[in-house]
C-alpha cells in the first residue's frame, strides 16, 4: 500500500488542479491520498469526484492544513477526515482565508516599501484559491527578483525578513478543537521542518498532546534516517500515531506523491483503525 497523507492543489499553493494530482497520483500507484490544502478544503469534493470516475482504486480523502501560531513559530496542524460538510468548520477557515487576504496586503506594501515594482493583482492571478507565500515567492521569481522560491523567503518572505507580515493565525489548542469538533484527526505537519531546539520541539509535543492531537509526521521523502527515527522515538514518548507524507506542491527531482512514506513496524500508524482501509490491506 502507497499511503500519501499530505498533498496540495491549485485551491493553495499547489501546482496541480485537484483533478491533475488525482491523475497523478494514480499514475505513482499511490492507494490513499490526502489533499491538504493550506486552511481550505475547497479542492476536496472535486477531486473525490474525479477519482471515482478516473481513478476508482484510489481512495481520495478529506483533509486540511491549518496555519497556526505558537510561541512565535509558525506550526502546521493537519486534519484528516474532516467532515466537508459541517458549516462551522467551513466559517471557521473562511476567518482564515481572511486572514490570509489582510496579511497581502501588508506583504504587498512591505515589498513595495522595499522598493520592489509589485502589485496584489500579480499576486492573486496566480492564486486560484487561497492566497500563499508561495504565490508571493512565484511572482519574485517570474520578475527576475529572485532566483528561486527558496531565495524569496530568505530575503523577503520567511520570518523576520524584509517582507515578513507577522500572521494572526489561530493558537495550536484552537486548531486541534476545531479539527476534532469537525470529526476529524489532528496530526501536527513535519515537526522534523520547524527551526527550533529539541527542547522547543519537546515543548511543542507536550502541548500538542494536551491539546488532543493524535499523531505526527515522521516520514517524508526527504528525510534523512538519523531525523526519521529521531521522530519515531519522539511518537513514542508522547504517545503519539505516526502519519507520512510528501507535502506535494509540485512536480519536481525532490519530490513526487506516495514517495520513500514506508512507515516502520515498531510504531502504529494514524490509519491504524481505518476500517475501509485496513480491509483492503489484508486483501492485498
Ligand atoms: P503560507 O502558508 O502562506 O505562510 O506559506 C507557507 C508555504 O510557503 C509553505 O507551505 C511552503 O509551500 C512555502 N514555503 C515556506 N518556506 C519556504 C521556503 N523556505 N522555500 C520555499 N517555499 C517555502
Ligand atoms: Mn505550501
Ligand atoms: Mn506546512
Ligand atoms: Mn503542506
């Protein structure tokens, strides 16, 4: 089984359409695919049609990725099988989505402070849902500014540089309650990329925990294998289920769905006790 729990369409930053990164996904074999757009599940409901018209032997599920604020970092909580149809969660995200347009506008104007020809429109042309740095660092490119998206946000957008807007997202707490009151499982987003000590990632996991968030990603295509088994053990210790993902933005060398995500025996996986799923296991 491919299990790929942390994907991205066109509705955020991603390069693909939810339809393209079905296609896509089956052409890599992957059997599970989440989409997980950042603070949006807009792309969800077409690409399930999609997939069960194009791809019926992948199984497309619901999940989002929330922006939140903790201590000063920026910390991405995942929610799995949230239910697309409750009202509140949907209101929720739209106050981030919000959020999302109000920090433009500061990105803009820090840019523009910065001396760099930009306008908002550039920006959103290419956002087709919601409005991402990733948009930003495209538009740096495309106008020779920057060389790469890497480079846009250690000179502009990543944090505390000359474009940085600080976001009002939600606490971690807050992002976990609304996950679960949505039916949905918490899972906090590749713990292995925050920059921080091992004593703040500690923290983190206490508190994400306390929360009631259920599991953490300990694998990705990436990963190098002293890191992977760091997050194992640290699952481990905090009582945790380990997710995988390859937080697919766009096709690239580095990186493609459902790859390097073998999780290892000696921890459970947050499909664990996913009944669809674990009946096609044992037919497999
Ligand atoms: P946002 O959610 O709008 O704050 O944007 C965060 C997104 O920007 C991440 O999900 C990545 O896709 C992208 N991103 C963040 N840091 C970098 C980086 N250093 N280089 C390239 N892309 C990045
Ligand atoms: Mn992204
Ligand atoms: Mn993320
Ligand atoms: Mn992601």
């Amino acid at each position: 089984m491919k299990i790929d729990l942390h994907s991205h369409t066109t509705q955020s930053d991603g390069a693909l359409t939810p339809q393209e990164l079905v296609m896509r996904a089956q052409q890599m074999q992957v059997d599970v695919l989440a989409i997980t757009d950042h603070d949006t599940i807009a792309g969800i409901a077409q690409a399930k049609e999609y997939a069960k018209q194009y791809a019926p032997k992948l199984s497309v599920l619901s999940g989002v990725e929330i922006s939140t604020r903790w201590h000063g970092f920026e910390i991405h909580v995942l929610g799995l099988n949230v239910d697309e149809q409750d009202a509140t969660f949907l209101a929720r995200l739209g106050e981030q989505q919000q959020k999302r347009e109000d920090r433009s506008l500061t990105i803009i104007d820090k840019l523009q402070k910065a001396g760099i020809d930009i306008e908002l429109s550039e920006v959103k042309a290419r956002a087709k849902g919601v409005v991402s740095r990733g948009h930003f660092a495209q538009v740096l490119v495309s106008k020779n500014i920057c060389s790469h998206p890497q480079q846009a946000f250690t000179q502009f957008l990543g944090k505390d540089k000359k474009a940085y807007a600080t976001p009002k997202w939600i606490d971690l707490a807050t992002a976990v309650q609304w996950i679960k009151e949505a039916k949905g499982q918490a899972v906090l987003a590749h713990p292995y990329h925050y920059d921080m000590t091992t004593k703040w990632l500690r923290r983190l996991l206490t508190d994400f925990k306390a929360a009631g968030g259920e599991a953490m990603e300990v694998q990705h295509s990436n990963l190098a294998k002293p890191k992977h088994d760091m997050m194992v053990s640290l699952a481990l210790e905090y009582g945790l289920l380990a997710s995988a993902g390859s937080d697919f933005h766009a096709p690239s060398r580095w990186t493609e769905l459902g790859k390097r995500l073998q999780l290892p025996d000696t921890i459970s996986p947050i499909w664990h006790d996913w009944q669809h799923l674990n009946e096609n296991i044992r037919e497999s």
